[in-house]
C-alpha cells in the first residue's frame, strides 16, 4: 500500500514508504493481533512530549485500524488573557491553521478569548494544535486525554513526557490503574533532570528509575530518549538526531519505529549515564543565560564561561562513568543546543535582568518546569559528600568533588540557598588561583574517580 495524505495542517505528508510495514512489524512484537490497535499514549504535554506525539500522530495517524496515539494532560488549566492574545496571532499569520479552524468551527472561541469574553483550558487548545509551553508552533491537532485512567490503563507504549519532578508522584498514580494488567507495556522516557538519594549511600535516581520504583515496570522494559534538540524546530523538520537507550529487546524496535528522514534516532544500552548527562547539561545552561545576560552578550565572556562550565562536566562525568571519553561528544552536543535556545538559558537570562527571580519557582507560565534548578540541587548535595572525597591537588587533602566545581557551588548560592545574587556567577569565573580549567580535566584523568555507586551500581 502507498498512501499520500494531507495533513491536518494542510501540508502533503510523505507517502507511505514503509511506515506501514514498521508499525506492523512492533505490532508483532508486542503481540498484537488483527483489529486489535496499539495503544500509545503520553503523558505529560509540555513542549517535547507534544512535539513527540505530534510527530507519531502526524508519521502513523493515518492507519487508524492499527494505531491509537493519545495524549493526557491535566485538566482545568486556564489560558491566560495576554496568551490567549499571542495565539490568536499565531492562528492569523499561518494561512494552513488559520483554514484548518474555520474548517473545524474552531475559530469563533480564539476570537472570544482575545476580546476577553471566554477563557480558553489548555487541553482544549492542545485539541486544536497548540501547545501552551510553544504557542508559536502550531502542532497537528492531537486526541486529548485528561482522565489519568482512561489514558493509561491498557497502553501498550507509554510516552513520559513529564518533568523529572513530577515523574513518580504521576506514574505511583499510573500503577494503581495497572495492577490487574497481564502484559507489561513499554515506556519511553523524554524527561531530564535527577533527584538525589543519601542513603545507604549516596547515589543518583534518573527518571527512568522513579518509573521503575513506582510501577514496578522492569528496567528492560524502560528506555530514554534524548539528544541535542529544541522541540519547535524538530516539528518545523529542522534535522535532529536523538538517541534511545536501554536494554536491546526494545530499543533497537523503537528506534527503527521512530527514524525519519528528518529526525535520525540511534541506540545505545548505557540508558542511566545518558539520561543524567541529559540533566547535567541543564545546570550549566542556567549559569550561560545568566553570563550572556551580564555582559550583554559578550562572545569572549562566553567563551570563559564555557571552558570552566566544560571543565566541570568532564570532571563530573568522570565520577558518573567508567568510559567518560564516550560521552563527551552527545553531552556537549546537547550542552552546546541548550545554551543556543534552551528554556534554561533563557531562565538564567530572565534572572540575570531581573524580570524573574528565584522565589518565583522552577514553573514558569508559557515555558513550563525549568529542569535545571532541582539539577543544580540534586548535583550539589551529591558532590558535597564527603564519602566521595577526592585528593585536591594544591592543598594536598581530601576535599568533596564539588570544592573543584566553583560554577556549580556558585548556582547553588543563587538558586537554591539564595545567599548570592546572579553578579556572583562572573566572579566565580575570575579565578584568583589562576588555575586554568584543563587542569580539572587532568586531576579526573590522572585519578581512579568512577565512583559506580553514585548510580546506584555495586
């Protein structure tokens, strides 16, 4: 079969080329017989999990007889007048959504809502096409959710497309929908961010874990996917690569299930170190937005920043992983694509100029959670264990990792204890010491560092 379709933006999707034959062979996989669709569903509806579920919806849609792709969000989420404003905009500068409304008797609300005369829930414009985390990218509309329950309950594929934050208070949720299940579904993680644990030792706990711990899922059956990406722009079909990781069973299925030409998807089994490298680049982006705001966006004042925050990540992966050099390269692609135009960048900007403050919160309205901040936490009280002491090489004793982490001690007074304001992050980059940032590299190198309990591994 080679079907074309216009999609419900307007635009002719590619034709079939395939697709068909990739659903039906992980159909095969997850046993499903004729009649009988397979059941994705995300949940959570930021800015990535939607664009996810667009990009599914938009590739598989079309075989309805096979497929149901399905998105929960919560309900009662108000649009805001300013918001409601700015859509109504958007919908007017593209001819294709504009259309796609009219067509739908859809129209007449976003009118309403920008004279002020109806408020509009954000799972009724994620219905329509807009994400209310990425307002200026209009999405194909998507079958919205928000009953927990009726989402979830015989899912065969589930999306977490949830901040890290709130990843296990939802999924111990799920499990109590899932206790009467026979077969074990498959959940791909997007999140990025990590908790910390002091006991028994001190360690990591990724999202992918908290799915694990809540449900009960084994880990086999838990994958993340992550890469250098900005959710708009691999909507918009910009190329982007991405990596799924975990146990072999399923990810190499997945990943041939969801490469596009635009959109290359490769795997690898080292799912836990990847998945904190996702969340540790968040960090760093912080202190760039801050840095760029500063010095009113000064290329050699970025540069600095970048050869210290590097140096700290390295030092960092160093204690994380046992083969860190292979890391190097997805952990600074991903790093480098966040401080470009990341929603942590842009938070560490607003800080920096005032037009937000710590004591607003890591949620903000129109960009969702700013995952950096609760990393910055989580990675300070780890490195500030002195079961993980290291050798510092000027003093010539025993000191926590993070003494050698000046950016990360530095966010931390920022965000999480308040002691300092944004100013501090420039002079925690006028090292005094002169040290220059290769020498951490070379004192992580040079010193047997990998410290496997810290993700929770004998």
């Amino acid at each position: 079969m080679n079907l074309c379709n216009a999609d419900s933006n307007g635009s002719v999707q590619n034709c079939n080329n395939g697709l068909e034959e990739k659903l039906d062979e992980l159909r095969r996989l997850l046993g499903k017989s004729n009649g009988d669709p397979l059941r994705i569903v995300s949940v959570g509806a930021g800015a990535w999990g939607s664009v996810f579920t667009a990009l599914l919806q938009d590739t598989y849609g079309q075989f309805r007889d096979k497929v149901q792709i399905r998105i929960w969000r919560r309900p009662l989420r108000t649009v805001d007048r300013a918001t409601a404003e700015h859509l109504f905009e958007v919908i007017n500068s593209r001819e294709d959504v504009l259309r796609r409304l009219i067509r739908r008797c859809a129209y007449l609300k976003y009118v309403e809502a920008r004279l002020g005369d109806r408020t509009l829930f954000a799972d009724e414009i994620l219905k329509d096409g807009f994400c209310l985390n990425m307002i200026d990218t209009p999405i194909c509309p998507l079958k919205v959710v928000t009953n927990l329950q009726e989402a979830v309950w015989d899912a065969d594929i589930v999306v977490n497309g949830l901040p890290s934050t709130e990843t296990r208070e939802i999924f111990e949720e799920i499990s109590k929908y899932w206790k009467e299940r026979i077969t074990v579904p498959v959940i791909i993680s997007l999140a990025k961010g990590i908790e910390a644990a002091l006991e028994p030792v001190p360690h990591i706990i990724t999202p992918t874990k908290m799915i694990n711990q809540a449900t009960g899922v084994p880990m086999e059956n838990i994958l993340y996917l992550g890469g250098p990406n900005i959710a708009s722009e691999i909507y918009n079909k910009e190329y982007a690569n991405a990596r799924i990781c975990g146990a072999e069973k399923w990810r190499k299925p997945i990943a041939k299930f969801l490469r596009q030409p635009h959109f290359i998807v490769w795997d690898n089994g080292d799912l836990v170190t990847h998945e904190v490298m996702g969340g540790l680049k968040n960090v760093y982006a912080i202190g760039a937005g801050m840095v760029a705001a500063l010095t009113n966006e000064s290329a050699t004042s970025k540069s600095v920043y970048f050869a210290h925050c590097t140096s700290e990540m390295i030092f960092i992966t160093h204690l994380l992983a046992e083969e860190p050099e292979k890391l190097a390269g997805p952990l600074l692609a991903d790093t480098y694509v966040t401080l470009l135009k990341g929603r942590n960048a842009w938070y560490g900007q607003m800080l920096a100029k005032g037009e937000l403050s710590p004591d607003m919160g890591d949620s903000i309205r129109g960009k969702g959670m700013i995952q950096g901040v609760s990393a910055v936490e989580a990675f300070f009280e780890l490195l500030s264990q002195s079961s993980l002491n290291v050798l510092h090489p000027e003093v010539n004793k025993p000191v926590a990792p993070v003494e050698l982490c000046p950016i990360l001690k530095t966010l931390y007074k920022i965000l999480i204890s308040r002691e300092q304001s944004s100013q501090a992050i420039l002079q925690a980059l006028r090292d005094e010491n002169l040290n220059d940032p290769r020498e951490r590299i070379e004192i992580a190198q040079s010193h047997a560092f990998y410290r496997p309990s810290l993700l929770g591994q004998p």
